[in-house]
C-alpha cells in the first residue's frame, strides 16, 4: 500500500471513531472511541509528514534509509494497535 492510500485508510478510520464517539450515549465507551480515533489522526499525521519527506527527498539515499526506518516503526505501532484490538475482543 503506498503512503496515499495509508493516509486515506486512516483518514476513514478516524472518522469511523470520531463518530462512534460522538454517537455513544456511555462516556466510558465514548472516551475508548476517542482514544481510538486519536491513534488513527496521529499515524496519518505521521504518514502525511513522511509523504511529504519522500516527495521532497526522495532521490537522496540517506532520506529513504530514514523513510524506510520510519514506515517500520509506523509498521510496528499498527502491530501493536493490531494486538491491543484483539485482546479487547479476548481472541
């Protein structure tokens, strides 16, 4: 998936949350949505900051070593939610 596509996943993602929240009637439910949709604008912060790093410094070599590094760790955070999910779920 390139980072587009990323941006516009977690775009959806966060309005997904955003409007669970808004919708819950149960504040504790409500402030989980939240959290939720916060993860999702934070990494598609992230992947806007690094789509516009590739666009601007894409041919050097040593920015697409730190490009590729950063798509690992946004990797990572989204394993991460991954395992968080599915413990919510007791899978």
């Amino acid at each position: 998936m390139n980072l587009p596509e990323q941006i516009e996943l977690c775009s959806e993602h966060y309005k997904k949350w955003k409007n669970f929240a808004l919708r819950s009637s149960d504040s504790i439910e409500s402030k989980r949505c939240m959290e939720k949709a916060f993860f999702w604008l934070e990494l598609q912060s992230a992947f806007i900051v690094l789509h516009s790093i590739e666009q601007l410094h894409g041919t050097n070599k040593d920015a697409k070593i730190k490009i590729i590094k950063a798509k690992a760790n946004l990797s990572k955070k989204l394993a991460e939610y991954a395992n968080e999910t599915l413990n919510e779920m007791n899978i």
